[in-house]
DNA sequence: TTACAAAACTAACAATTGTTAGTTTTAAAT
DNA sequence: ATTTAAAACTAACAATTGTTAGTTTTGTAA
C-alpha cells in the first residue's frame, strides 16, 4: 500500500477540521495542532491555506466531472444511468468523506481562478445530470413530474451523502446503492 | 405591516452575509458595510456577533420544533404527517431562507449552552421523523425499505430546500407541496 | 564519518479581528 | 427652544490571523 507524502497527511488532516469548523474556522495554528507540529513546518509542504483547499475541492470536483461524462456518453437506458450516477456518489463518499464537507460547504472560498473552474464543473455536472432525467421523460421511464423538482430532490441527497453514510455503521456500499435506488427512484409508499 | 426594529434590520443583514460565506467569514465590519454604518455602531444594538448567530439559528429550530410537535401528537395517518412536515419546510424556507443557511452551517459555532440546544432539538427532531416513518411501516402505509435510507433521502430535501426555492422563479407554494409530495413518496418511475 | 536534503524549530511581521469607551449627531416630544 | 433617547461616530485595545526568514534537528546515502 502506498505511504501517503507529507503534503497528504496535511491535506487529510485540514479535511477533517474543515469539516468540523469549516474552512474559515480553522486556523494554520489548528492544524498544526492535529498534526503534532507548529504552524510555520506546515509551509515546508503546502504554499498557502488555499492551496490546501483549492487541492481539497478542485480533485473531488474533476473526479465528478470526469465521472459524469462518462456516464453521460454511455448508450444505457435511464435508469442504468441513474444508478450509475448513484454509484459513483456513494463510491467518492466512501473514499472522502471529509472532502466532500468543503466541496459543498466552502467552495466559496476558492479564490477567483479556481472558483470559475470549479462553478463551470458543478454547472455542467448539474446540466448533464438534467438532460438524463429529461431524457427519461421523453422515453417514459421516468413520471413527468417538474424536472427541476426531480433534480433538487435527487442531488441534495446525494450531496448530503458525506453527512450521513459515515455514521452508519456496516451498511455495505452495495446494499446501499440498491437500497437508494429503490428510494430515491421508485418512491416510498 | 409591522416595520421591523433596527436589531431585526440587522439580524436580516447578517443572515444574508452568512449564508454567502459563513459566519466565520463575515466580520463586524463586512455587516456594518451592509448596513451602512460603522462596525461600532452595530452595538448600540446587539451585545455580539454570538448573539446574532444563536438568534437566527435557535428561532428557527425551535419553529421546527413546534412544528414537528404539533405534527407528531396529531391523530393523522402517515402520509398526511408527512405532507404536513414537507408544508412546515416549505413554509420556513419561504419565510427565511438565508436563516437556514446558517441552522444548516453554522450551528456548530453557537457557544455551549445554546449549542448543546440545539443539538437536543434536532435529535428530538429526528427522532419524531423516524417514529413516523416507522409507524408508516407499520401500518403498510410507506413500503419496508432500510427505516434510515428513508429519513436521511426525505429530511436532506427538505433540510436543502433553502438553497434550491428562492432560486426558482415563481413556483407557488401549494404547487411545490404537491410535487414535493409526489417525487418524495411515490417515487420518479 | 561526512554530506545533504527533508522537516522541524523560534521569532517575528503586518493585517485583521471582535469589542469597548467616550463623544457627537439626529429626530421626536415637551 | 429645550430635553431626551436613539443611533451614529472616532479612536483605540488586545488577541489572533496567515505567512516569512533564518536556524536547528533528523535521518539516510555515500
């Protein structure tokens, strides 16, 4: 198994402040704290506090990216979409929780450069997640309920995954993914 | 109409600043700026930044407390529970978005006292969700799918309406409850 | 043993923070 | 016109912030 550098410890360990305070909660001096070593030994890794974030949020944001397109350029029907889409939410909480935290929290706090890129991401993310669902009201496999209700309920929840699935003790990612499938698409009563 | 005092002029200030970058991110002076005036002169009107956070979060909580009481100890069946707690979130969320931003952000920075309110408030909260889910089960009313997948996909809805309803240009308030009701209990296929 | 790079340290900085004290302005009631 | 209370102001404080400069320690390879 690979050893984690330095520069990944610390970036790990701001996660879990970041999501414990938030980003602007937490100071230099906090997270040298967590790390066992004074402030100004942090900069012998990172350049600044919003290298650490910008680190944090941009690679979770690109592995979203890069997963959506391609499920959205696959030839399956919706619902195998759906799933995958499901899929891949519940695989990133698995591997980052912490850094989910920040993505849905602090993105507002990436400076100028990063923020454009990043709202161009979540923007096309949610575009494309749109277009699936309208596809499948055209193909009638999915209700014609308002689409933008659809979307709302849909991500919220698995944006909020990060909050909730850590705590849970023992429930397999698959059963999961199942599960959520049965509720988020086929409803609960 | 009831003109609002100078106290709750600000309090609105704050709320809107907050839910843009946090309560840790916006200073006294950022909301004296919003306000039109110097940052000392907020306190001839609030005793402190504290006071201004437990203020907007605590009288939210303690609406959806009410609420959920009222809610819970009804002799409804399931269904109607749920579609009176959807109209409780929906009609909160109307009533003060960006104070929701900060109930949904910020509680943890609310000092001892009022946090560990809070906190008793939410699980309270919760608490009563899930007893309604499970006595929906009980009573065939709402399918046995994972009792947790069901709160936690329902409640992260409804706890993220704040940013998804003032973004939606006149979509009336029954008419939301409807299709709220539709996509969250019967299911998108 | 020496050499060297990685990674820690101490000390300090300029800027910003929430807040206080004391004073002046504003506007309505007498 | 005078009084009074509300609401603004200026000036300053002690603490905390992210970060830099320069130095010492640590551990590994030669």
């Amino acid at each position: 198994m690979r050893t984690e550098s330095r520069k990944e410890e610390i970036i790990n360990a701001a996660a879990i402040l970041f999501k414990e305070k938030g980003y602007s909660a937490v100071t230099m001096r906090d997270l040298a704290r967590a790390m066992g070593i004074k402030a100004a030994s942090l900069y012998n890794h990172i350049q600044s506090k919003q290298e650490i974030l910008s680190t944090i949020i941009i690679d979770l944001a690109e592995e979203f990216t890069s997963g959506m397109n391609q499920i959205a350029n696959s030839d399956q029907n919706t619902i195998d979409k759906l799933e995958k889409i499901i899929g891949l939410h519940i695989d990133v909480t698995l591997r980052n929780a912490d850094g989910l935290a920040s993505l849905n929290n602090d993105w507002m706090h990436l400076e100028e450069k990063n923020l454009l890129y990043f709202e161009k991401m979540r923007r096309d993310y949610e575009e494309n997640f749109r277009q699936i669902v309208i596809n499948g009201v055209h193909a009638n496999e999915i209700k014609p309920y308002n689409i933008e209700i659809i979307v709302f309920s849909t991500l919220s929840t698995l944006r909020t995954l990060y909050l909730w699935y850590p705590n849970q003790n023992n429930i397999d990612a698959n059963i999961l993914k199942k599960d959520m499938m049965s509720v988020l698409l086929k409803g609960v009563c």
